[in-house]
C-alpha cells in the first residue's frame, strides 16, 4: 500500500512539474516564450534570469529573434573589445592589475583575445602573401638530401640482405631503414607542396632537438618555411614557456601568483601578435617606414605593462624589461627549436 501511494505520489509531482515548466501563454507574438519557471532546470523564476542556471527567462523560436540574438552578441563582444584594446595598448599595466584583480565582465579574457588576435595575425599574413611558395634555394636543399637519404638506404637494404643471408639479426637494419623511408616520404612531401602528407609527427622524443637543428642547419630555407607556414598551429606554447621566465622576474614573491603571470603573458602576447598584424598591413599598403617604427614598440610596452601591472618604479620596471627583452629572445628560440625538432607540422 505505502508503495502504490509513494508512486502515485510521484506522478503527481511530475505531473505539477511538467505544468510549471510549460509556458503559460505559449509563444506570444514577439517571439519568445512566457513563462514561471526555467525552461532548462525548471526552477521557479525571480526575475528575467535564473538564479540556478543563469538562463534567460524568455526563450525565441522565431528567425527575428535569432538574428535579434546575434546582433546582441556580437555588440557584446564588440563592447568587450573595445573596453579591452585601448587599455591593452596604452596601458597595458592596468588592464593586467584590474583583470587580475576581479574585474572580468568589462573586457576579454586573455585566452579569447589571445585567439583571435593569433587567428587574425595568420589571417593577414596568408591575405598579404607573406609566407610565400617554398623557396629554390629550400628545393634544391631537399634535393640534395633526398639524393643523400637514397644512397644510405640503397646502402643499409644491401647490408641487411647480407646480414639475412648469414643468419645474423636484421632488427636493428629495419628500425634505421624505417627511419630513412619517413625521412624520405617526409621530404617528397615538402617538395610537392603537400605538407599535410609530410608525415613529420613521426619523430620520436630521443635526440628530437638535436636531430631538428641539425635539419634546419643543413636546409635553413625550408625550416624557415616551415615555421612560417605552421607556427600558428602551436602558438600557444610560448604562454607555458614564457611564464617561467616571467616568474623569475619576481623570484618567491608571496605578492604575484603563478596566474597574474600567466595573464600579464597572455595580454602582452596579445599586443605583440596585433604589432605584427599593424606591420603587415603598412607594409602591404607600401609604408614600409611606418611598418619598421613599430617594432621599436615592444620594449616601450613591456615596461609599461611591468610597471603598471606589478606596480613597479622606474628603475625596477627598467630593468626588468631589459632582463624580459632577453627572456623573450630565449622563449623564441625554444619555441622555434621545438617546432623544427618535433616536427609535427601536420
């Protein structure tokens, strides 16, 4: 008996939940539902927000309303954006401090500002034809290596047929053959044009740096290429190398947090891939003087963005910016070593 009345019990909740969750009018006239409680959670409303989920009281089903919505919400992130980029450019310092400090619903977060401005940089440097099809010199380059790469496997097939012949192991003249035929397929690849059939994610971890370097020594021009055309894939590695150095800034420092580095990084890498974009643009309009004047910007926005956001003097925000100037050089050419190590260009 109790189990009958349990159940009929919950129908009947149910039932009274269902009705709540219905709209009361329907769609009205304008588009939107009218209703008491959530559409998404069913809690009863207080408001045009729903204190449980944070959904918006009325809910569209027409096109009007749709467009209606994203007119809204590109004017949002428009206003966002124009809160954030004249901070970020003129005072970077105090968009870190006051983003750090809590105040996130007036600009863009680091992280969404960072893509898009590395999506816009490689959008106006493939616009300006700034990378380019692959050099001669790189043609002739994996040519040569190409030649090199056959020799020594025609050489290493030959002696592991002699090595089957005397019944000696042949696993380790397999491996370094298999090595050789990536190295080969890899380099077809590149010089059809076709890196996404390079294959180049097959290096393994041992010696990869090394084994990258010494590639891009013997063939700058086609490393050079290759970063160009696949940098931006991996651009968000510089954040995670670039805040250890940025922490050393402030060794132990009980006041700074690993975070307020990783945004200081972030919005200042954000300025820097906007600098690019600008120098691109100049340049692809013939104002190349103008073009070479702002990458006399960067050290000027370094201080700034130190003094601002760690509250800083002068003499400890200048020397510090001298210090990040050689950090930065350092994080760029590990960041490029990685790239040509690893070799994962898709």
């Amino acid at each position: 008996m109790m189990g009958e009345l349990e159940a009929i019990g919950d129908l009947v909740s149910g039932a009274a939940l269902a009705r709540s969750v219905e709209p009361d009018t329907g769609v009205g006239s304008d588009g939107h539902t009218h209703e008491k409680s959530c559409l998404n959670c069913a809690t009863p409303l207080v408001g045009d927000y729903c204190h449980a989920c944070g959904q918006h009281r009325h809910v569209h089903r027409t096109l009007t309303a749709f467009f209606h919505d994203l007119l809204h919400g590109v004017l949002h992130f428009e206003g966002k954006v124009w809160g954030t980029l004249p901070l970020l450019a003129w005072k970077p310092g105090e968009l870190t401090r006051r983003y750090v400090e809590g105040q996130r619903a007036r600009f863009v977060s680091p992280i969404a500002l960072f893509l898009f401005s590395v999506f816009l940089m490689f959008a106006v440097v493939n616009m300006t034809g700034s990378i380019g099809d692959l050099p001669e010199g790189a043609k002739l380059g994996i040519q040569e290596e190409l030649r090199d790469i056959r020799g020594k496997l025609a050489k290493l097939e030959g002696e592991r047929d002699a090595a089957a012949k005397a019944g000696r192991p042949i696993a380790g003249f397999n491996q370094r053959i298999g090595k050789l035929k990536d190295e080969v397929r890899t380099m077809e690849a590149v010089q059809s044009g076709n890196l996404n059939g390079a294959g180049l994610g097959s290096t393994r971890i041992p010696g990869w740096v090394g084994e990258g370097v010494g590639k891009a020594a013997r063939n700058p021009e086609l490393a050079i290429y290759q970063l160009k055309t696949n940098a931006y894939k991996f651009s968000w590695l510089i954040i995670p190398l670039s805040v250890p150095f940025v922490w050393l800034l402030f060794p132990f420092s009980r006041r700074f947090r690993v975070y307020d580095h990783i945004v200081f990084v972030t919005y200042s890498l954000c300025f820097m891939s906007m600098l690019v974009v600008a120098g691109l643009l100049f340049g692809a309009i013939g104002m190349t003087s103008i073009a070479g004047l702002l990458w006399l910007l960067p050290p000027f926005h370094m201080y700034r963005q130190l003094k601002g956001a760690y509250a800083l003097g002068r003499t400890g925000a200048l020397w510090r910016t001298v210090l990040l100037l050689l950090f930065a050089t350092i994080v760029m050419a590990l960041f490029s070593a990685v790239l040509v190590g690893v070799g994962t260009y898709d």
